[in-house]
C-alpha cells in the first residue's frame, strides 16, 4: 500500500509535518477505503481463520467516532473495477498461502510469537475481505460512502479538484501523487481520552487539543529532491513500483543496486537520461523484463492515471480530460458498461467481482490460504462451480449491449497454468425465461410472512412454498407496459432468493420443492432462526451435492486434524468438525486468542469457494432483475438491498477449530462419555477461548450438525455413505 521507496525516504527526511487535528474541525476529509483498512486491521489472526476478524466493526466504529467527535465529516471511496497492472492477485495470492504455511509450520513446532507475526503479513494481501464489512458498518452508522467506478484515488482527487470542493482533504496512500494532488495526509495521531470523548466540536475538547495529523506537501518533495520539476516527481514514484506499476526492473537487480534502492536512486537515473523514461527503457533494453514490456506497460498506466474513469457530481461517467484522451484508451483502463451499472455499483448494491469477469474477460482463480493443492477444492473451483459463474455471466450480460452477448471469457486456474477454460457467451444456456415467473408482490408475501419467518430469508423462500395455494399464486408473470414493477425492498428480497433457489434446483417451474429442496426444506425446518444458520443450512445442501461433506482425506499432510483416540473417533471428530466450520462462533468484538487448525482452515476455502458462488449469483439476480425494468430504480435503499441479501459476510473456520479440539480433547480421558469429563473439557476450551462463549459455541456447532443429518436422512439414497453419518450422529450424541 503506497509507493513504498518513497512512503522510507519521506519518513527518513522529516518530510510529512504534524499539525492539531483542530485545524480540519468542520472540513469534509476524503479517505481511501483500502488505505484505511490497511491501517486499521490490527487482527493478526485473519489469515488463519479465514472470514472476517471478530474485532473489525468495533474498530471501525470507535475509529471513525474519534474523527466525528474532533468535528471532522467523512466521506469514504472504495475502489470499483480493475484497471492497474501492478498487483497480479495471483501472485499476491501466491505469496499469501506460502506466508500462511510458513505461518502454521511455526504454529505447529509451538513457535506462537513467530508465527503470529506471519500470520500478520500474509493477512495484508486480502484487505478485499473487509471492504464489505467496513460498507456495512458505515452504512449503519450513517457514514457516507461511494464505490468509484475504478481507482478510488482517482475518484477522490476528482472530489477535492472539482470546483464546488466536494471534500476538503484527502487521506490515503502516496500513489495519490500520482495523480497531481498537492497536498496529503498521511497519519493520525488520535488522543483516546475517553471521559472528554463526548465533547464533540468542543474547542477546549482535549481530543482536538492533543490529537494530530501528519500531512506531506508536495512542494516540500520537489525541493527535497533537488527542485526536481513535477513530471519527473510522478515518473519516480512510478517507476519505483505500486499498485499503479511494477518497479523498474533494473532497480531489483542487485548488479545495479547492491542494497535496497532509494527514492534518491530513482530520481538520479530518470534525470540521468535526460528525465525521459523512454530513454531509460531504451538504455536498458538488454534486460529482458524492461525490453518490449516495461515502457509499454508505463505508457498505460501514465494513461489511465491521466484518462482516468471517474463518476461526476451528477452521476455521469466520464473519462478525465476527455479531449486529449487517445482512442484506444479503453485498452488501458477498461471495456465501458452501461451508466446504470456503475451507479449500482457506485451505491454499494453489487460488488466488482463479477463485473470485472466480463470487462478484462478473464475469471482468475486464485489461490486460497491453505487446501488449494487439495483434489477435491482444485475439482470443485474448476469443474463444479463453473457452471454458476457462467449463470452468473450470462445473468448480466442478457439485458445489456449486445457487444457483451459473444464475449470470450477465459478461466485461469493458479494450480493449472496450461488451463484454458475459454468459452464463448453465446453459447452459454440464459436462465432468463427460466426465472420469468418469479413476479411477486408485496401483498402476497405479506400475507405469509411472520416475524419468526420474515420475507426475503431463505426460510421465507422454501417454507412459505410449503403451502401448495401460496405457491401456485407466485407464479405470476413480469409487469407489462404501465404496470407497477417490484417497488419494496421486501419484494426484491424475496424474488431475489426464490430465483435463486430455482436456478440451483431446488425448485421446479410450478414453484414446488424439488427433491433437493426437501433436502433443504429438512435442514432449514431443523436450524436455528439466525440469519448465519440459514446460510449454514443452505451451503451445507450444496456441499452434499457435491460430494464434499465427508470424513475423507482431503489435505495430506496438513496439521490440525483429530489425533486423539481411535481410528473410528478421528473419523468421527473430522465429519462434526467440517459441518462446524458452516457456523459462526460465540465471540466478543475482540481479537481471537484460542487453536488454530491448518486443516480446518483447508476445509474452509471449500465452504468459502461455494459461500462466493452462491453470494455472486445472487447479486446478479438482483442486477438483472434491475436491468430489465422488473424492480423500481427510483429509490434509495441501494446499500440496504446488498445487506438484506444472504451471504454479505463469511464466517470463519473459528468453529470448526473449537469443536475439533472438544471432541479430540475428550478422546484423553478413560470415559470421554460421561459428564465429568465433557465438563471439565468444556471448561478448559473456555481457557482457550478467552473472549468466547465455548460452550454456547458448542451448542451451535451440535445445532447444526442435528440439523444437517437431517437433510442427510432426507436425501437417502441420492448420498453415499448415510451410514457413517448414522454412526457418527450415534457417537456424537454421547459426547454433547
């Protein structure tokens, strides 16, 4: 995050100055998104959990209060769509697993204090992973924000250059230079004092009084550097490598540069050929990774830094200097969509990731923290959810521009680099009439909706269907001319899932329950009410579908699996604990303290892979219901549709992990059966888990397993092996 040689130089220089944070009381401060979390994940856990830190939303709120409580307002920007070649998520990806193995392997020879630092780094690589929490939380705490409809730092120095000076002051990363901003801050110094925290706009408030704020001028950076003019200040921080641009390869080479290059370095060798980086490339045109490769690569980005795609005060989208921009500018930043779906995404209601599939033409599967070199993952992220990702296309491309209808998608796979899933999108099969039928309005779901069963819940959607009269009236056609469309969030909620139920068979075109969704239907009616056990339920129906809810072997040699007992009670704690991992732990907004498990952790990127899936379908649902005129566009509860969808947040393996460790526990003592020994291992788990609820947690993780054999029972036959869950649901009942 940043331009780092620079982010070393400023610092060893003095070059940022302090000043009291009252000097920005009542100012609107523009922050990057990603730069923000990158300072404020503090969880050095997230890596080997997966899902989200259980202390984020706390800090976030307690964060942002102090800014509020020091009389500043805030406007967040969250990058949208792709455009920079720096970061290749597959290598970044890359480097995160092998960070995080490292990471376990000194877990596991009882290294904690190393490993926790590992662990810390190889988080850094998935500040995406937050970003939908930190829009959740801002939206709850009435925070503005806006998804730009590319770079947020392009988007933010737009805001604060525009004539009406929409925001007063930018924080975020050096790479805002870049852009031409003149001045940046960088830090805050935030005094905590929590007796005067209530003094908001006070000027005598020793918030304002104490606190700071560190900012770097840019003027100061020329003189620094020599009085270097501005083309050459930009051309350094590019070359010396970001998000924007890879560094200049020369600068790596430790022919050239025996220790760590400095922004000094940089400058010298711009300005050593005449300050062109043309000339620079053509002087080292011998390298292989700058001959026909870098100077192209620096002319792209210099045109999306300079044409970038920013959306304008009215709502337009609109490419920056638009009169010099050259013809193919498209080729560096990105295909255009239609208006309307960079203002959805703008809102928060769809995320980027399917919408970048379609613009680069390119789904990259990247590589997971840990299991990516399982069979059974590396099978399911190639073969069987392929099918979803191409719905989930065509969902989007059916009501647009008919350029998107024959675009060639190409899959790549970290773990096969020889794969080419290219395919075509005309010859992928539309669900769109399939779906037609799902038209349903408000005064038909709130006739059976309940507050135990509200509209728009997964359970809504399947046992409301239960009522053969209920589900022969939602078979209703789509509005015609003059007609009301879907106007209630309730009514896109509910058609949103119930499509989504039919697209993965769960339903017919009658509206009734298919043989799965009885399955379905057996869970759900077995499950707590919370919103994360309905999720639960449903992931837990897809993984028996495929095949990947099972005791199996999946990760050989991966730490962290039930060693204790027998072969038969290894067995048996493997099944509870992978249906634990579909659950949410008990647990206050602190950081976690208890065991950590590189096998849990495994099987998670299997529940997370399909949680995605699940989760992108569902937006595009959404997308193209809104697209085809069905649903209502004059509203504002863009971000409250997003968050009334399932699936807007992951669960970690934290779960899993826990209850491994119980039924693993129990297998030392001579009687794991009887009472004594269940409750002094519940109460040595609650020493694990320090701001837990260990045996709540049980309880859920016992929940969901009842629940789950239940869908087990109903599927019969169409599983394999409801023995061994007949066995182990024997075995477990003895151990609750």
């Amino acid at each position: 995050m940043g331009v780092v040689a620079f982010d070393l130089w400023a610092a060893d220089k003095g070059i940022a100055k302090s000043f009291d944070l009252k000097f920005l009381q009542d100012r609107i401060l523009g922050i990057d998104a990603a730069y923000y979390i990158h300072g404020l994940n503090k969880d050095p856990l997230l890596s080997a959990l997966g899902g989200s830190p259980l202390a984020f939303e706390k800090t976030v709120i307690s964060a942002v209060k102090h800014l509020q409580d020091a009389g500043l307002r805030l406007h967040f920007v969250f990058n949208g769509l792709d455009s920079g070649v720096g970061s290749d998520p597959v290598e970044s990806s890359a480097r995160a697993a092998q960070l995080d193995s490292e990471a376990f392997t000194l877990y596991e020879t009882e290294q904690a204090k190393q490993a926790r630092d590992v662990f810390k780094a190889s988080g850094h690589w998935y500040p995406s992973t937050l970003s939908e929490i930190l829009k959740k939380t801002l939206h709850e705490q009435g925070i503005p924000f806006t998804v730009a409809p590319y770079s947020a730092l392009a988007q933010l120095v737009y805001y604060e250059n525009h004539p009406s000076q929409f925001i007063d002051a930018v924080y975020g990363p050096s790479e805002l230079f870049c852009f031409g901003i003149d001045k940046l801050i960088t830090k805050f110094e935030i005094t905590n004092d929590s007796q005067n925290m209530g003094e908001k706009n006070n000027p005598e408030s020793p918030i304002l009084e104490l606190s700071k704020f560190q900012w770097i001028d840019r003027r100061d950076c020329l003189a620094a550097l020599g009085n270097i003019p501005v083309n050459i200040f930009i051309d350094s921080l590019m070359l010396a490598g970001s998000g924007l641009l890879p560094g200049f390869p020369p600068l790596e080479n430790e022919a050239v540069y025996r220790k760590p290059f400095t922004m000094r370095n940089v400058v010298d060798m711009i300005i050593s050929c005449g300050g062109s980086v043309v000339r620079l490339c053509a002087q080292y045109s011998t390298d292989p990774a700058v001959k026909g490769v870098y100077l192209d690569q620096y002319k792209r980005a210099l045109t999306r830094i300079r044409h970038h795609v920013i959306m304008t005060d009215e709502g337009d989208v609109e490419t920056l200097d638009k009169e010099h921009a050259p013809d193919d500018a498209h080729e560096c930043i990105g295909l255009r969509l239609p208006e309307e779906l960079y203002m959805y995404l703008s809102r928060g209601m769809l995320r980027p990731r399917i919408l970048n599939w379609l613009t680069s033409g390119k789904i990259s599967i990247i590589q997971p923290l840990a299991g990516g070199d399982g069979r059974p993952y590396q099978n399911l992220v190639k073969v069987q959810l392929d099918p979803l990702r191409r719905q989930a296309l065509s969902l989007l491309t059916e009501p647009i521009h008919r350029y998107y209808h024959s675009r060639d998608i190409t899959t790549s796979l970290w773990f096969d680099p020889s794969y080419e899933g290219k395919f075509n999108m005309r010859d992928v099969s539309s669900p769109r009439d399939l779906l037609s039928k799902w038209n349903v309005k408000n005064n038909l779901i709130a006739g059976y909706s309940t507050e135990d069963l509200p509209a728009g819940t997964l359970s809504f959607a399947i046992l409301s269907l239960e009522n053969p009269e209920f589900a022969a009236k939602t078979v209703t056609q789509k509005p015609k001319a003059g007609q009301e469309p879907l106007k209630h969030r309730d009514e896109i909620l509910a058609n949103a899932v119930w499509r989504l139920l039919q697209l993965r068979g769960y339903l017919n075109e009658q509206h009734q329950l298919t043989e799965w969704g009885k399955v379905l239907e057996a869970v759900w009616s077995a499950s707590g009410t919370r919103r994360d056990e309905e999720e639960a339920a449903l992931i837990a129906v897809e993984l028996m579908r495929f095949e990947l809810v099972n005791p199996d072997t999946m990760f050989l040699g991966y730490g962290g699996a039930p060693g204790n007992g027998s072969d038969i009670d290894k067995r048996n704690a493997m099944l509870v604990s992978r249906v634990a991992c579909l659950g949410k732990i008990r647990h206050s907004a602190k950081g976690y303290s208890g065991p950590l498990s590189r096998h849990m952790l495994a099987y998670h990127s299997i529940v997370s892979s399909v949680h995605t899936s699940l989760r992108d379908l569902l937006e595009m649902i959404v997308a193209a219901m809104f697209l085809e005129g069905l649903v209502d566009r004059d509203r504002n509860d863009w971000a409250d549709i997003s968050l009334g969808l399932p699936f807007y947040q992951e669960q970690s393996c934290a779960l899993g992990v826990l209850t491994m460790h119980f039924l693993d526990d129990l297998c030392n003592y001579p009687d794991p059966t009887s009472e004594t020994t269940r409750a002094e291992v519940k109460k040595k788990g609650q020493e694990w888990i320090m701001h837990g609820d260990f045996s709540g947690s049980l309880d859920d993780a016992f929940r969901i397993w009842d629940a789950v054999y239940q869908g087990v029972k109903a599927a019969g036959n169409k599983l394999k092996d409801t023995d061994t869950w007949d066995e182990v649901d024997t075995w477990l009942s003895q151990r609750k």
